[in-house]
C-alpha cells in the first residue's frame, strides 16, 4: 500500500526493548501492506540494531561493516618454512 517513516530522531537512549519495538512495529505494518523506514537514525541505535543482527530485518544499512574493512597488515601466506630444524 505504501511506505510509513519513523523518525527515530527523538527517542531515548536505545536499549533491546527499542529495538524490539521498532521490530514490532515494522512486523504490524508488514502484515496490513505497508513498508516502515526509519529516519534520522542516531548511530547508537544503528549499532544496537546491528548487534543484535536485525540490520537488513530493519532496513539499517551499517557502516564499516567487517567485508569492507582493510585486511590486517604483516600477515604471511601459508607455505613450507626453509629451515626444518625450526619445529
């Protein structure tokens, strides 16, 4: 049918039950035909609603996600070592 936003801009410190009332929220609306995007997104809710792996349930797009960040530095590739007598 259409599309509800949330501004989550004026809620308070998020905690599990936030989340679980955004999810509660975003489930009714699904079952009568609408979408819920939420807006205005502090990055404390973002990280709670990523932790708790409700990222794409909830439509919250993460930042620095583990496929995009640098591959740690001074790792050696996997081969046989020159000098046996080392074991």
């Amino acid at each position: 049918m259409g599309t509800v936003y949330f501004d989550c801009g004026g809620l308070p410190r998020p905690t599990a039950a936030t989340i679980d009332q955004v999810a509660r929220l975003k489930l009714r609306a699904k079952r009568i035909g609408y979408e819920v995007e939420l807006r205005n997104l502090e990055p404390e809710l973002a990280d709670l609603i990523g932790f708790c792996g409700l990222a794409g349930v909830l439509g919250v797009e993460l930042q620095g996600q583990a496929e995009q960040r640098k591959q740690p530095c001074c790792i050696e590739e996997e081969g046989q070592l020159d000098d046996p007598s080392l074991f």
